[in-house]
C-alpha cells in the first residue's frame, strides 16, 4: 500500500451537516482497502474561481493509504458523488516526506538554541 493525499471540497450547504457526506467517503476509503492516517477540516472558504455554481467549498483532508488500484476508482466515484465538488487524489513522496519532517524537526530546535545563547 502506498501514501496518498486526499483533498475533497464539499458543496457549501452541507456545512451544518457534513457526517453523512464524511461518512460516505470514509466508506469509499475503506470499501476500496484503504486506510486513513489523519484527517483534517479546513473548513469553509471562498474559491478563487466559482465550481457547480458555487463561490465556497467545505474543505477536508485526508492522508490515507491505498493499495495500487484504489485512487482510480476513488477518483471515479468521487467525481460523480452529488456532495463533492472536486476531490483530488496525490501520491506522496516518500524522500520528500522525509525531508520535510526533518526540516520541521530542526527548526523545532533552533529556538531552543537561540534561547540558550541569550
């Protein structure tokens, strides 16, 4: 199974009630042998461009892991899913990952070092 970003933005109007549509996908996710690692809510903001109509979005993300077929199907039912406006699916790379974790780790302990220093 490989690491993959999911970024889906919701139809504005769901906002007081997103459970049904969360579950819906996390339905999809797992009906598809995936798993989510995290998830997160961005909650509603304006698009730069109008989708459907529509000037907001409900934004989720999640980082899931998916088996080598899944982000085809996933993409597929998710682009005719009525509570969707557009879901995104991205590979994520391992190096880069990596890279970034340790980059966030060694500004973590630059304050404390310069704290030291003072």
């Amino acid at each position: 199974m490989k690491d993959y970003e999911l970024s889906i933005l919701f139809h504005p109007d769901l906002e007081m009630n997103l459970d049904p549509a969360l579950e819906k996908v996390k339905k999809l996710i797992e009906g598809n042998g995936g798993k989510i690692i995290k998830e997160e809510a961005d909650g509603k903001k304006r698009l730069s461009y109008k989708i459907n109509g529509q000037e907001f979005a409900v934004y989720r993300y999640y980082d899931v892991q998916l088996p080598a077929d899944a982000p085809q199907k996933l993409s597929s039912v998710l682009g005719i899913t009525d509570e969707v406006l557009r879901a995104l699916i991205v590979r994520v790379d391992a190096r880069k990952a990596k890279y970034e974790a340790r980059r966030k780790e060694h500004a973590a302990e630059e304050p404390a070092e310069n704290k030291e220093e003072a």
